[in-house]
C-alpha cells in the first residue's frame, strides 16, 4: 500500500493504437458548361403583314330621357288610372219625394239625400215601361253591359241620375233579392207593407267631375207605411210608393284623371 493507501500499478504498458491514415480523395474532373443554342426557323418569303380593313361609322342614334322612360314605363290599365273613393248613399225616396224626371222615361221613384264624400244630392230613377229610356240612358245601354243571365238574376234596368252640384253620375240598378215581412214571400205593392228589396248599382259613367266614372255598389232599398199614387202607368195603372223609402248602398267608384 503506498503511501496514500493506493495499490500500485505494476502492469506493463501497451504501445498507444495509431489510426490508419485516410486513403486520397481524388478530385471528380469538373465538365465545362456548354452553351445551348436555340435554333430559330427562318420563314422565308414571309408575306407582308394584312392590311386591318377599314372601320365603318355606325351613326349612333340620341336617345331622349323622355323617350327612355315611355319605354321604362308600361302603359297604364284602365284599373290604374284615376282615384278610388269609397261611398256610401242615403236617400228619403217616399211618395212625398217623388219628382218627374223631365228627359223620358218613366220616373219610378226619386228622392234627396246624400252620397258621401260628394255632397248632397237628388237622385232620379227611370225605367222603360213602354215609354223608352230618357235621353241620358242612350249613351249607356244595357246590353252593352250586362248579359242575359246578368239581367236573370240582377234585372238591372232601372237607370239612376245622382246629381250632385259638379256633375252626375250614372248607374244601372237592378234588384236581386225581395225580402218582406216573410222572408221567403213577396209582398204586393198597393198594401200596407215593411218589405226590403236587396240591390246593386253599377256605376257607367257621368257629368261634369264624374265624366268616365266606373264602380260598384251594393245594399238596400227600404220601405213601409201606407202606398200612395204618385202617377199613371202606361197600361193605366197607378204607380203606388209607401210613405218611406230608404236607399242605403256602399262600395266603390273610381274616377279616371282629366286629360
């Protein structure tokens, strides 16, 4: 044990291992770049380059803005045109009211009233009882309007003059229901009675503000009290009204624009 207690090493010692030295690496010949040239094709007896043709001026035609919106704009039906206004009438048509119409015809019953938005108005209501229409009606004839089944059911051949103090305005009335004091009965004229015709008017035309109107009114026409004798019918009868005959109709007119 030496002197720090450590075992003395008494093996030889071996010769330390040399590596072998690395065999050369010869460098690989480098090959030079050669150039690559492209061969153009030489076109020979190239034609000279077309001539472009000439351009030809189309006149370009000026297009208004008026001309641009009457295109634009389909041409208006005659649903489209005008105002709409929503009516309603309320006549007092009893034997008391009752006024010739002085242009033909044979008045049925007149009265006075109102037809909203208007104004106060009279109201006319001529028939053909073997006397012809009045001169107003000839500008707007039944079968012009309405058909056979159409006068079946609605029997509209009563024209009606409206007057207002702008103008008039024309219609056809025509009954389609009789209600009275039994439902499904009617009630005789000439007797006292509480009878309800159910009715339609169609507007076709008129005067003054009116001229050209079109609509469509329905509702009814009231009547009771005693009958009187307000004229001769042309086959010699009376023509009897009660004491009160009240018209109520609704709907709708449209009034077309002045040109």
């Amino acid at each position: 044990m030496g002197l720090f207690g450590k075992k003395k090493d008494t093996a030889p010692k071996k010769d330390p291992v040399v590596a072998a030295p690395a065999a050369p690496v010869e460098a690989a010949p480098v090959a030079e770049a050669v150039p690559i040239v492209e061969e153009v094709p030489v076109a020979e007896n190239a034609p000279a380059a077309a001539e472009a043709p000439a351009v030809t001026e189309i006149p370009v035609e000026e297009i208004t803005m008026e001309e641009v919106k009457k295109e634009e704009t389909p041409e208006l039906t005659e649903k489209e045109k005008g105002k709409v206004y929503q009516v309603r009438m309320n006549y007092h048509a009893g034997y008391d009211q009752y006024r010739e119409w002085p242009n033909g015809g044979k008045t049925i019953h007149s009265g006075i009233g109102w037809f909203h938005p208007f104004g106060v108005s009279n109201y006319y209501g001529i028939q053909d009882c073997g006397e012809g229409y009045n001169k107003e009606a000839a500008d707007f004839p039944v079968e012009k309007y309405f058909t056979e089944d159409w006068m079946k059911q609605f029997e509209t051949d009563l024209f009606c003059i409206y007057r207002q103090e702008d103008g008039d305005i024309y219609a056809w009335d025509g009954m389609f229901a009789i209600r009275g004091t039994d439902p499904n009965q009617c009630i005789l004229y000439n007797s006292v009675y509480t009878r309800q015709d159910v009715i339609v008017n169609v507007i076709v035309g008129g005067t003054g503000r009116y001229e050209g109107a079109r609509g469509l009114m329905t509702g009814t026409t009231e009547g009771g009290g005693e009958t009187k004798g307000v004229a001769t019918m042309p086959d010699g009868n009376p023509l009897e009204l009660p004491a009160t005959i009240i018209k109520h109709l609704e709907g709708f007119i449209r009034i077309p624009d002045k040109e």
